[in-house]
C-alpha cells in the first residue's frame, strides 16, 4: 500500500515525456595535483528534469558540477551542453564558465556582500543588458517567489543563513538559464530551516521548471529533490535511477548502505538457475530472492550478499502464513523513537534490525511469524576496493 | 536583591584592569603630545621647556616654510599610491596566477621591509647618485657620456626608494585580504555571464577597495613620517620634508624646538586627518571576517604572460633586495670610497673596524642587541596584556582602549620621539641619554605593531580549551601555564621576533634619543654616514642585515607564515 503510493508520487513529478539530452556527460576525468578526483563520468540531463549528485563526502560531486560550470578543466572527457560542446580534451575546446549559459548556487551562497539584495538579483539581468524597469519588475517578481520581497533594499550583510539560500535561489533563477547547479545548497542550515527549505525548494522547482543538477550528501533530499539520482563513489558513478527504483533495488552494498536502512546479510548460494529465484543459506534459514536481470556472481566461496531494507520483513502474532521464506523470530530488542519503532529480531538466520510502527507495537521477548517477501531480499554487489 | 545584582551586571562597569591600561596608555602617548602642544603655542623662551609666552606665531612662521609640508604630501601621495599600486601587482601575481616559485617569490618579495629604509637609501644612493652611483660611473665606462643615467637624489628617486621598501607592508596586508575572500563569489559572477574584465571591476575591485585603502593609508602615514631616506637622497639638493625640517632645526644652533613642535603637530593633523577620512570612507565597507579561514582560488593561467609576470616578480626582487645588498657588500669591502669590482683589491678590514677597533661601532651593535631584546621582551609582554584585556575581559571601555592602542600608528616616530624627549628632559631624574629612554620610546612607538600581531594569537585561540582546562580543576594560574601559554608561544615568539628585527633596523625613534651614553645601531649608521667613511658605514649595514636575516631565519621555523602584521 505504501510503496504503491509513493510510486504514483513520483510519476506526479516526472515530467510527462522524457526531454531531450540537454547536458551530457561522457568519459569525464578530473584531478587535483595529479590525485584523480573523478574518474570517468558518464550521465545524462535531460531537459526540465531534476537531477540528483548523490554520495558521502569526498566523492568528487562538487568536482563534477564545478567541471560542468567551466569552473575546474577537467582532464578527459567531453562536456556537451544544448548540443554545443563547451569542454572536449580531444579537441582542445574549453568553453569558459560565462558562456555556458548556466547558473549556479554555491555551498557558500556566494551573496555579494558590498551589494544590496536587489543589486545582487539585478547583477544577471544588467549583463543581459536587460532594460531598467523590466529588471525591478523581475527582481521583485523573483523574491516574492522566495518570501524575501520584504528585503529587496536591505544590505547583504544584513541576511541570515537562511535568507542568504533564498536570495541566492531567486539570483540564479532571475535569468533563465539552461540548468541551474546547486552544490549542497541546503548543508550551511540547521536541521529544521534544511527540511522547511527542501520543501520550499520542491515549490519552487515546480514553479520554475528550469533544470536542476543538485548534489548534496542527504540521501533524504535527493529524494525529496529529484526525478532521478546519481550514486556516487569514489570518484565513479555508482547507479543511476528513479529515487524508488535506487532505494528497491540497490545495486550494491554501498548504495545499499548509503540510501536508507538495510541488513546486509551474507548466504552460501544454495540454488542458482537464470529466471528464478535464487536460494541463500543463511545460518539454518534458506532465503529466496528475486532474480535479478544482471545477477551478481557469488564470490570464491560460494557467497553472495542480499540487503533486506529494515522496512520490508512483516512481523507477524498468530498463524504462518505463507511457507516461503517465513520463519519463527523472537523479537530480542525494541528501541521506540517516536514515529517508528526498531526491533532487533531473532530468526534462524541470526538477527535482523525490522522497523514498525507505533500502531503495532510487539514486546520484547515474544515469538511470533517473520515474513521477508522475495522481491524485498535484493542481491547485491560486495563492494570491491578502488 | 537579586534583580538589582542583574542590572549592574548588565551595564558593565568599567573593570580595574581597563581602568589601570586606559591610565598608563594617555600617560605614556597623551603626556608627550600635550608637551608638543605646549612648545608648539610657545612664544617665549625657545629653550624652556614649558612655555613663557602662548601664543600661534610659530604656525604663522610656518607659513613662509610652506615648501616643507608641500614636499612631505607630495612624496608621501605620490610614494604611497606608487607603492600600493606595486604591491598590488605583486600580490596579484604571486596569490592568484599560476606564476611558478610562489612560495620562494612570496617570502623574498616581504624580506624588504625588516631589512628597512635606511639600507634602502644607503644602497640606492650608492647605485644611482648622480656622480659616483654604479650605475652611472657604468653607464659612463659603456656610452663614453658624461650625462648620468638614473638620479636618486630627486623626488622621483625619494618616491621610488620608499615605495619599493615600503611595498612590502602593503603587499602583506592586501594579500591577506586576497586569501580571504571567498574564491566563489568571483566563481559566481563568472557562471552568472561576466567575462573576467567585468568580474575584476564588479566584485573583485570593490571586496579588495577596503583593503587597498588601508595599505595605502599605512603607507601614506608612514612615508609622511620617513626619514632615512629623505634624509639621505634629499638634503644634498636642499629637499626638505616636515622630518628633515625638524631634524634641521634640532640641530641647528640655537635649536629651534617650537617651530619644529608646530611643524610637527601640522603634520600629525595631517595624518589624523587620513585616518578620519578613511574610516569615513570605509564606514560598513569592511566584509573581512576576522579569523576568517583562508582560501585558495584557483589561480588564474596567464598562458604566454606567465613569463612577463615571472619576471615583474624578480625585478622587484632585484631592485629591492638584490641589487641593494650586493652594492652594499661590495662596497663593504672596498679600501675607500671609489668602488672597484675587481677582487683582488678587496679586503675585510671595514669588518675588523666596526666590530672590533671602533669603540662607537661596537657598543651600538651590543646596545643594539639589547634593546632587540629589551623591546621585545617589553613591547610582548605589555601587548599580550592588552590584547587579552581588549579580547578576553568582560567590562566596559575596551574599544577605547584598543582605539588608545592603536594611536601611535598614525604618529609619525620622529616627532613622538621629540615629544619623548622633552618629556625626559622634565623629569626629575635623568633618563635622557640612557638606553632605557630609547627602549620606552621603541615599545610605545611599535606598540600597535605587536598588538596586531599579537591579536591574531589569542582571538585565534579558542576561549572553550581554557574553558575545558578550567572545568578539568586547574586554577586560573594552571590554565594560563598548562594550557594558554603553550597554546599561545609560536605566536608569541614571532611577535617577539618582529619587534626585536624592527628595533634593530630603527632610526625615526632614536635618532633624538640615543646620545653618546647610549649609541644605537640605526643612529649610528646615520651619523657614520653623514661623517662620510663609506665602506665602513656598509660594512656596519651589512652587519645589521645580518642580525635581521638571523631573525628573519627564526622567525619562519616557529611560524609557518613567516611575518605577519
Ligand atoms: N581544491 C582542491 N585541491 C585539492 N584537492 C581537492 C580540491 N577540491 C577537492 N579535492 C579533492 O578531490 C576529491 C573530491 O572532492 P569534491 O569536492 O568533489 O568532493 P565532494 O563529493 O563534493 O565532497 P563534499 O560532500 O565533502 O563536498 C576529494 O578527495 C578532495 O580531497
Ligand atoms: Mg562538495
């Protein structure tokens, strides 16, 4: 019920049609004194999409965007933008950052601190050369979208945080630019300015409809934020996919980890046949998952990892109730948090962490049915070093 | 009770530590102004030390040397914008493109400055005086002309001796301001459109003005009250500025102290007047954060101009340090005045004279040691008290106090050691003459120096360590010995180190203070020279230059960004 829910969400936000390729990315290769910071960066953007730069610190995403702004040379790769090629190191072609028709919200907001919030909101139409009372008209029109119209003469020194964000959001959608790029726009706020702002974001980018390349290393953003989102590690891209479709079905431990809550469990591969559910042996419990279309290779031994999302398993008073992988679990620990609960559940494969909800609450201590449905047990890549 | 407790806490009474430095500063700064004020309005007796007669006929005697003040604003404007727009460059050069050697160019482009003015004058007349400069007798052996090349003793030569010495001060503070600015909101105006002449001119130009105008005004302040170098490229030609001027009535016969008082206080006025000025100017313009962390931008690849700025650099590197220092020690090792380059005529006996055979010589190198050490012990000591007073305290009138602090800064030295020393000579015991009256006169005048330098230490210093320290049972004094000193000694000692090098290379500040009782190496090079003896003054150059670059050594292994202002 839930999960069909929050699929049609998601197509509520997708845009009708895919677009056109309006940015892609191919074989991009960046460095910082000869150290490689992004390694072969392949994806694409397609016109009015929001798209998500997803992954833990030190990835390379601040380095991906700032190669798409012209702000870094990368030094592989081909950069194309609106079908013009603004970056190709075969071809010795560097557009530079102004004329890439772009826009972009720094992690610092970079507000001009000697400008008021008008001048700093004006300063992109008045190099467009645009004619005075058309910019006021704009500028005001743009901070009234922000909530911010009430300061448009204040000095920027005089902003918060908070106020900074949106004056720095409305100077970048003041133009209309191809793309707007947003570096963790939201990591200099506290937690509940951040999910009050994510929500205004999510307003403004469906007023706007420009498109969006947001990177950030909240998990929960980049799925509030996006029609599709980049896992990034270590410098390559590690899956791309619809916000559901990456928390589902990860395709490896790390996204697995990284998205969401999961039990990463490791089974001896006991049946293996191409289209049908694959077996685990996990302690004394044997656990079928569903197949999968590029199915991970068990390793030397046999092995192979599945994630079991925290949310999945069912827990279950009374009567087995299907045969397939169900099995008598004690709950070991309850850990209540308010909005939801955490059990550390005993089963035969050892123990597993399940999330329920306060309107069914187990004790401690009590035995009861565990049901993990094949299709919630996703085989996995183990993470190889690189 | 408990209400009224509240109340007077939160109006912040004036606390006793406050009070006490408020106190000592208006007595050591204020008392000798107010005698300078004194024998400026002194009619009377030009020799008594309070007047007999008030009165303003010295400003209307003043009126027919009105050359003196115009030539004092002149060199001072002209050497000034000269030397900011030079630093500028440099700054911009060595912080934001991708010219190679940064690090190596960025130290040798600040040893200028400890190595001081009056080497720098020394040097550049022995270069390029119109008769017997290096360059012109070259000049002369390779053209067969009798026309000079290069003239230092002119205005031109004055402007650019002090603005290539003084750069280097400028060069710090606009630099700093560069590796303080955000690299992303020029990164902005580039995504949002603007080529790089637009950048420059809409963001970068504005963020740095405050910076620029405050080097340019320390320089100005400065150069207002320079005297070396006047002195040493602009008497011959009868080129006097309001430092010169007063040092001529000093010593004149009879001395003409009140007219040199009034001169003085003109020029105060002057330099109080800048200050006004640009605070007015600056009123809600200064975006630096202070402490703020430093950046590094991505600096800009010149391409083929990279070579050109290369050697901007090593040009200025070469007029500045290179070329000074070579005459001078090549002059050092000379038999008499008429340089030669050939070795073989060289000797080291101008060594053995200042070091060993002349007694004047070497009791001011020793004196010299002394009050390096003496100044910065003192001058250390007093302004670790009062930046941790002004940072660290709670009470009211701290900002009056650092604004006390901070006013020998826009003293010209010369004429605070004036008013110094009419303030010794009315003492009841005599301190005029003793190395002592110089130590007071160097802590005071460099006082803002090593609050500055010392401010940085102990706002940096985070108050929760101690804070930690105190919680953790230690007592005020185990904190301060366990935890604050420690914390706080590389910075310290490179404030030490700083004033012990600006000490040694002084002259403005002692030139009226040190006596026969109490010779000091800046005053003493002054008068060898003025006595003539060239290759013995180099040889005594070429020592102090030596103690600054040991200093110079020591200051960059405690601290890791060298010298710092
Ligand atoms: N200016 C720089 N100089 C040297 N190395 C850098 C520089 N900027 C980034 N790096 C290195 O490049 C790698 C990728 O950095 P990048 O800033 O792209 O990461 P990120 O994913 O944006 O991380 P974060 O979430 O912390 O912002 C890191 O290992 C980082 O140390
Ligand atoms: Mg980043």
């Amino acid at each position: 019920m839930k999960h069909e829910q929050s699929l049609a969400d998601v197509r509520g936000v997708m845009p009708q049609a895919p677009g056109r390729p309006l940015i892609r990315v191919s074989g991009l290769e960046a460095c910082y004194n000869g150290k490689p910071a992004v390694r072969g960066v392949s994806f694409v953007i397609y016109e009015g999409e929001q798209l998500s730069l997803l992954g833990p610190s030190g990835c390379g995403k601040t380095t991906t965007l700032r190669c798409i702004a012209g702000l870094e040379t990368p030094t592989a790769g081909e950069i194309v933008i609106d079908d013009h090629i603004v970056f190709s190191a075969r071809q010795g072609i560097d557009i530079p950052s102004e004329r890439r028709s772009l826009s972009m919200v720094f992690q610092s907001y970079a507000i001009w601190p000697h400008m008021t919030v008008f001048e700093n909101v004006a300063y992109p139409l008045r190099l467009r050369k645009e004619r005075a009372n058309q910019i006021k008209l704009r500028v005001t029109e743009v901070l009234r979208m922000v909530g911010m119209e009430a300061f448009i003469d204040q000095p920027a020194t005089n902003l918060s945080g908070g106020q900074q964000q949106r004056v720095a959001l409305a100077r970048s959608y003041a133009y209309l630019p191809k793309a707007l790029l947003l570096d963790e726009p939201l990591s200099n706020l506290d937690a509940r300015l951040r999910v009050r702002m994510r929500e205004e974001l999510k307003r403004i980018q469906r007023q706007f409809r420009v498109t969006n390349l947001y990177v950030t290393h909240d998990q929960e953003e980049a799925m509030a934020l996006s029609d599709r989102i980049i896992v990034m590690r270590d410098g390559v891209i590690e899956q791309v996919g619809k916000p559901l479709d990456i928390y589902d079905a990860p395709c490896s431990r790390f996204v697995a980890d990284f998205i969401g809550a999961a039990n990463i469990l490791n089974g001896q591969v006991a049946e293996r046949r191409p289209g049908e559910a694959v077996v685990l042996e996990i302690g004394s419990a044997r656990l079928a998952c569903a197949p999968r279309v590029d199915m991970p290779a068990p390793n030397a031994k046999g092995e192979s990892l599945v994630a079991v999302r925290t949310v999945y398993p069912e827990l279950r008073r009374g009567s087995k109730g299907t045969s397939v992988n169900c099995w008598p679990a004690t709950i070991k620990e309850r850990i209540l948090l308010g909005d939801i609960v955490n059990y550390v559940v005993e089963w035969p494969g050892g123990v597993l962490r399940v999330q329920g909800f306060p309107n069914m609450l187990y004790l401690e201590g009590e035995p009861l049915w565990l049901h993990i449905p094949a299709e919630r047990a996703i085989l996995v890549d183990a993470d190889e070093e690189r | 009770m408990l209400r009224s407790a509240h109340s007077t806490s939160a109006r912040k009474p004036v606390s006793l530590p406050v009070l006490a430095l408020v106190a000592t500063l208006v007595l050591i700064i204020g008392y000798p102004l107010l005698l300078l004020v004194a024998m400026a309005l002194n009619v009377g007796d030009a020799q008594a030390l309070l007047p007999t007669h008030w009165g303003l006929a010295n400003f209307i005697r003043l009126l027919r040397h009105l050359d003196w003040i115009r030539n004092t604003l002149l060199v001072a404007l002209a050497g000034s914008t000269f030397g900011t727009a030079l630093a500028l460059l440099l700054a911009w050069i060595i912080y934001r493109t991708t010219v190679p050697g940064r690090a190596i160019l960025e130290l040798l482009v600040t040893i200028p400055y400890p190595v001081g003015p009056l080497v720098g004058a020394l040097a550049w007349s022995e270069l390029a005086s119109p008769r017997g400069g290096l360059i012109n007798v070259l000049f002369h052996a390779f053209t067969g002309s009798h026309a000079s090349l290069v003239n230092v003793y002119s205005v031109p030569g004055i402007v650019f001796v002090m603005a290539i010495f003084e750069a280097p001060v400028a060069f710090l503070m606009i630099g700093a301001a560069m590796r303080q600015m955000d690299p992303s909101l020029e990164e902005c105006s580039a995504v949002m459109g603007a080529g790089r002449l637009t950048t420059a001119l809409r963001i970068t130009a504005p963020l740095m003005l405050p910076a620029i105008l405050s080097a340019w005004l320390f320089l100005f302040i400065s150069m207002m009250g320079a005297f070396a170098i006047p002195t040493i490229l602009g008497t011959s030609s009868r080129f006097y500025v309001a430092t010169t001027a007063i040092y001529m009535l000093f010593q004149g016969y009879p001395p003409q102290y009140p007219l040199a008082a009034a001169l003085g206080l003109v020029l105060i006025v002057f330099a109080a007047s800048a200050v006004w000025l640009y605070t007015r100017a600056l009123r809600g313009r200064s975006y630096a954060v202070v402490g703020g962390r430093t950046y590094r931008p991505r600096p800009i690849d010149m391409k083929g101009l990279t070579p050109l700025l290369f050697a901007i650099v090593c040009a200025y590197i070469v007029v500045a340090l290179v070329l000074p220092l070579g005459i001078l020690l090549v002059a050092s090792l000379q038999r008499n005045s008429n340089i030669t380059l050939s070795a073989a005529s060289w000797t080291l006996h101008n060594y053995r004279y200042v070091l060993v055979d002349f007694p004047t010589t070497r009791q001011a190198i020793v004196n010299s040691l002394l009050l390096g050490v003496g100044t910065g012990t003192l001058g250390t000591a007093f302004a670790t008290i009062l930046a941790w007073v002004i940072h660290r305290s709670r009470g009211a009138g701290r900002g009056i106090l650092e604004q006390l602090t901070m006013v020998p800064q826009s003293l010209p030295r010369l004429i605070f050691a004036a008013a110094l020393l009419w303030m010794m000579l009315a003492l009841p015991f005599k301190l005029y003459g003793t190395l002592f009256a110089v130590l007071i006169a160097y802590t005071i005048v460099f006082l803002p120096l090593a609050y500055r330098s010392i401010t940085g230490v102990v706002v940096q210093l985070d108050r929760s360590l101690e804070e930690a320290g105190r919680v953790l049972g230690g007592g005020w004094l185990s904190v301060m010995r366990s935890i604050t000193v420690p914390l706080l000694s590389p910075g310290l000692l490179a404030a030490w180190v700083l004033l012990f090098m600006v000490s040694v290379r002084e002259v403005s500040a002692s030139i009226f203070l040190a006596g026969p009782g109490a010779q000091v190496l800046g005053p003493a090079i002054f008068n060898f020279w003025d006595s003539g003896g060239l290759p013995q003054v180099s040889a005594l150059v070429i020592v102090q230059t030596a103690i600054i670059f040991v200093a110079l050594v020591v200051i960059r292994s405690v601290s890791r960004k060298g010298i710092a202002l």
